[in-house]
C-alpha cells in the first residue's frame, strides 16, 4: 500500500496530474486548482491510499510535478 500526498494550497494548476492520471485528479473550476478524488483532509494535505499497481504511476506524476507538491509515501 501506498498514499499520495497533495499540498494543495500549494498548486499552481498546471494540470499535468490530471493528464497523467484522469482517473484519481481532476481540475477545479471554483479556483482552477487540481483536486485528488475521494482524497482525505488531513493538516493541510489530500491523503488519498492506493493500491501497489497504482504507486509507479503517481511517482511519475510526483516527479512531473512543477511545483513538487505531490508525494508518494510507500509503507
């Protein structure tokens, strides 16, 4: 298992996360911000567990990151 992290206060909208992987992110239209689906508010930060298939994936869009505000934490 792992998790994906987002600092979203941090984004700068970009959109490559949702490029990468439609199927978890999704561009706001309220502020133009990406917003990790089903994620969980935690301190100022999405949470959002994944399973082992997804984690090569969101490393990549971690790394694609401009602003690097996405993490992938593996336990």
């Amino acid at each position: 298992m792992a998790n994906i992290v987002q600092y979203r206060n941090k984004c700068i909208g970009c959109g490559i996360c949702y490029e990468m992987m439609p199927e978890i992110w999704r561009m706001s239209k309220k502020d133009g911000k990406a917003t990790l689906l089903k994620a969980v508010l935690k301190k100022d930060v999405f949470v959002l567990p994944i399973v082992h298939s997804m984690i090569a994936e969101a490393k990549r869009v971690a790394h694609a990151c401009p602003v690097k505000i996405i993490r992938v934490n593996e336990f």
